[in-house]
C-alpha cells in the first residue's frame, strides 16, 4: 500500500497479505478497511484493518461471501460494503453488508433502493440503456450514496478502447507505443518518469 502527497514521492505504509485489487475501501478512524477483492484468480472475503502510521495489516473478520468490484463507504465507526460480485459476470449482489470497524462483525444493513421503482435491486438495474435509465441511475447513486453528479460520460467498449489509444496516442513522441491496462495514473506517472519528463 502507497501513500501520495502531491510534491511528493510515493511511499510504501504497509504491505497486503497477498495481490488484490478491485476491493471495496474506505477510511475508518484512522483506519483504512479493506474488503474483499480479487487476487487474480479468485475473489476474496477477508476484511482487512491498515494503520499506515504503525505500518500495520490485520485481518478483523470476513465477508459472508467471496466479493469483488463492490463499492465502500465509511459512516461514522461503520465500513459499509455494496453490492459486488463474486468470480462471475453474472454473479452481482445487491447485498449492503455493515461492518463494524472495531470488531469486524459484519451485519446485512440491506439492498440498494433503486430510485423511482419503490424496490431495490442491484445497482446496474437501475440503467437500462434508455435516457430515462440514465436518469434512474444518476438519481439511485445521488441518493443513496450522497453523491452529486453534474455531468456524466457513457463508455462502452468501443468507447474504452479508444480511450487507452488515446492515452497511447499522447505519448507516442516519447517513444510509447503500447500500455497494458489498466492504464492507471500511477502506470502514466512512472512512464513520464522513465522518459524523465517528471521528478519525484
């Protein structure tokens, strides 16, 4: 795990037990829990507690099952995990599952209400390709998560591969001609450095 301040070099504060990435993350009192994930192989279910002044992981509990790509927030002392899925495509949840950050006990706190319909489901029900999808979505995420969003932009496929090339594109005067993804901002940031357009 790195830690980054702008004007800063990266520093490592803590190491994981094992890869993952695609977790649900939050900061808890000082804390930062972790849960669950993929390794690359299979999707995990243990919570994770990073003290990164003490350079500390500890598991504190697990999920009730293996979840990857869920969303986390932080309320209070509570960590919340939202939906995910497990090793499937087609294995989404639409499970909110509580932990406490203290304890690790973990407690289902409920299912996303999808806004305009009186029910909840998944997430990603919410859009159904449609202008008005569109704004089921928009709504179910301000809603639920308190988040405002003033503008969107809709990617498919098509759309990424397009983004990653031209990603490629602006580098191309330095000699790039190929970025595996995910083409992250730290993988950008290393290359300009590489190239020596940057300084620590």
């Amino acid at each position: 795990m790195l830690a980054f301040r702008p004007g800063r070099a990266l520093h490592d504060v803590a190491g994981l037990p094992h890869p993952l990435r695609y977790a649900a993350a939050a900061a808890v009192g000082g804390r930062i829990l972790v849960a669950g994930g993929t390794d690359g192989t299979t999707s995990r279910d243990e919570i994770l507690s990073v003290d990164p002044m003490r350079h500390r992981v500890r598991m504190i509990g697990r999920l009730p099952m293996r979840l990857a790509h869920a969303a986390g927030a932080a309320l209070g002392d509570t960590f919340y995990v939202l939906g995910g899925r497990g090793d499937r495509l087609d294995s989404q949840h639409a499970g909110i599952w509580a932990v406490d950050a203290s304890t690790g006990h973990v407690r289902r706190a409920g299912r996303l209400p999808i806004a305009g319909t009186g029910g909840s489901n998944r997430v990603n029900t919410a859009f159904d390709g449609t202008q008005a999808g569109t704004q089921r979505l928009i709504d179910t995420i301000q809603q639920n998560l308190g988040i405002k969003i003033n503008h969107y932009v809709a990617v498919d496929f098509v759309g990424f591969q397009a983004i990653v090339n031209a990603v490629v594109d602006a580098l191309a005067h330095v000699g790039v001609r190929h970025i595996d993804i995910p083409v992250t901002p730290w993988k950008v940031w290393n290359i300009l450095k590489e190239k020596g357009l940057t300084s620590d």
